[in-house]
C-alpha cells in the first residue's frame, strides 16, 4: 500500500546540468536506438556517452542482464562514425563468455588472444578495457575452480592494458544486500525479486568482502595500469573504506554510476568525499539513455550533485522510477568540482577524447 506522503519541500529544477556531460559509464543496451539517446543528451547537456561494452550486447531481461556476442565495428558504424564526437567505447577483448562453460583450458592461449584482440580494438579506437563482475563470481577454470580477479595467470591482461596506457573499468561485488538472503528484511528485496540473478546469497558465491579484497590486491599489484572501479567501488555502503582505498591506491579513480541512492541517504559524508577526492571522481549513470524516463534519470543526477534539495527519490537500476528504496538528499557541489566530476577528470584518463568530443568545455 503507497503511504501518502504530506512533506513539503523545495523543488531546483534544473533542465540541463551547469557544465557539459561526459556520461563514461553506459551501455547501448541491446539495441541501436541511437537517435533516442541523442536527443536525450541533447536535452540533459550530456556531450559524450561511452558504451562500455562495445563488442557485446548487454540488456535487460527479466531476472537480470544478457550478454551476447557482438562485433565493435557494429559501434563504430552506428555510433562513432554516424554521430562524430558524442560516442567513445570500450572493449571486452574475449572476456565476454557463457559462464556455463569454462573461461578458458589453456590460460596462456586465453591471454594471447586477449592480448591480440585487445590491441585490434585499441587500433580501431576503442579507450579502455571492460571487465563485468562474473570475473570473480561466476567463470571458472578447465578444472572447475573459480577465477579470482587477482588470478595470477590473468596478470599479463591488467599489464598490457598499463602498456597500451588504456584504464580498466572492472566491476567487482555489488551492494551488500545482494549478498543477503532474500528476504523483507533486506533493503533490496524489491530488486531482488524483480532481478532475481542479482542475488549472490547462496553460500557457493564469495562474500562481498572477499571480492574486494581480491579486486584491492588486483589494483595494488599493478600499479602502472589505471583502474575506474564503478558503482563508487561498490562500497558506497562505506565511504570510509573508499577513502582508503584511493588514498592507498594513486592509479584508482571512481564513478558513482547507478549508487546516488546510496550516497544521497548519507549527504553530508557523500559531500565531503566528493571535495576531497574531486581529482579521482568521474560522472557515469550505467543507466538507459531511450526510455520515457532518461531525460528525467539525468536531472535527477544533476540534482543530486548541484543542489541542497531534500527527500527527493533516485531512479531505480534500470533508470525507472516505478520503485524507489528510500528518499536523498542532494550535496551542492562548489563549481569547481562539478567541472571536474562532469568532463574534466575522464578527460584526463583519456586525453584523446578531448580533441575528439565536440563541445566539451
């Protein structure tokens, strides 16, 4: 039953955000529905979109997301070359396999291949390596033992990504609950039953602390390779554990993609990690771009980091607003940093795209 809500509060609203978009961490979502996300970036002020999975198709499907094989030059063709300056991809390389079946039996062929496919990629022009969390969670050796991120075997991967001097975008864990049992009593039951293979709380996945540990020994092990973690490190349950780990960690930066609800229930933390680590942070939304509800999803992101506003809902995972956990609050960004946040840091990590994204200051 929907509670009636007698709350008055103030409303910014805000059309587009006060600095050019660089939204670098999205997906196409399975489709080539270009035009739509156009006119939604047009609208928002969002001048690039990076589709993290350029040689696959990911999308929405009940319970969770499918991936299916595809082929860069097909976002090259539809994306790069028909809209010159709005879209930059990542790759995959060959670690987008069914996690049914072993992800590799010989290990070093597995990595020279990557390794070669990885710098076709690069050449054709895609700026970093994407790494989905079913490294760690899901795929497993010839022998059937789970492959950690860490997995010394995967160490030449991370090491020509430093050489190519692309940065690796790897997603490891998730929120806490998907850890937990699904029940009421978890903060994300409502998800979970809706993304039902969102949930890791059978014993045969690794706890959520384990991941991370792996994914912390990954990125101090090789510390001439940059590392985006997303999702704020997916720990935005624990801001201070995000603090030290980039004070540990110079090569790590961050994106707070699809995590505003978790940060914006704890605004005056968020707010302060956001002015002291406004060197290491960079915008993403991770969330579709061609639905009724994306022009909106922006806004609400620019609220979030532009304004004071009180008890306001975030879009859900998938970009909706059908369902929301719990009201945030916005944290007021100075300026200074919201340029930074907006263009200016991933701009940095990838200085091409500054003389290839249109209108990007």
């Amino acid at each position: 039953m929907t509670k009636n809500i007698y709350l008055v509060t103030r409303r910014t609203n805000i059309d587009k955000a006060s600095f050019p978009v660089i939204d670098a961490h999205n997906h196409l979502w399975g489709n080539w529905q270009v035009e739509k996300v156009v006119e939604t970036m047009d609208r928002a002020g969002v001048v690039s979109y990076c589709d993290l999975t350029g040689n696959v198709r990911i999308e929405f499907k009940e319970g969770g997301y499918r991936i299916s094989p595809g082929d860069i030059s097909d976002f090259f063709d539809n994306c790069a070359e028909k809209y010159p300056g709005r879209f930059y991809c990542f790759t995959m390389a060959n670690l987008a396999q069914p996690a049914d079946k072993p992800l590799f039996t010989d290990h070093r062929r597995f990595v020279q291949e990557f390794i070669e496919m990885l710098n076709m990629h690069v050449n054709k022009g895609a700026k970093g390596l994407k790494v989905l969390k079913e490294l760690g969670l899901r795929y497993r050796d010839a022998g059937g033992s789970l492959i950690p991120c860490d997995d010394q075997r995967l160490f030449p991967l991370w090491e020509e990504a430093g050489r190519l001097g692309i940065p690796v975008l790897i997603h490891q864990a998730d929120p806490a609950g998907f850890f937990e049992p699904v029940t009421p009593e978890n903060e994300h039951y409502d998800n979970l039953k809706k993304y039902h293979s969102w949930s890791f709380a059978d014993p045969s996945f690794p706890r959520k602390t384990e991941l991370l540990k792996q994914r912390d020994n990954l990125v101090k092990q090789h510390p001439g390779t940059v590392f985006i973690l997303p999702h704020f490190a997916n720990y935005a349950e624990n801001i201070q554990y995000v603090s030290g780990l980039l004070d540990e960690n110079p090569n790590v930066y961050i994106d707070f993609s699809a995590r505003i609800d978790e940060l914006g229930r704890q605004p005056y933390s968020s707010r302060e990690f956001f002015i002291r680590y406004q060197d290491r942070i960079i915008f993403g939304t991770d969330m579709p771009a061609n639905i009724d509800d994306s022009l909106e999803m922006y806004r609400t992101y620019f609220r979030f980091l532009e304004t004071f506003d009180e008890s306001f809902y975030s879009p859900d995972y998938d970009g909706t607003f059908g369902y929301a956990r719990w009201p945030v609050c916005g944290i007021g960004l100075p300026r200074e940093v919201l340029k930074k946040i907006y263009s200016e840091n991933i701009l940095r990590i990838i200085p091409s795209l500054k003389s290839e994204t249109v209108s990007y200051t």
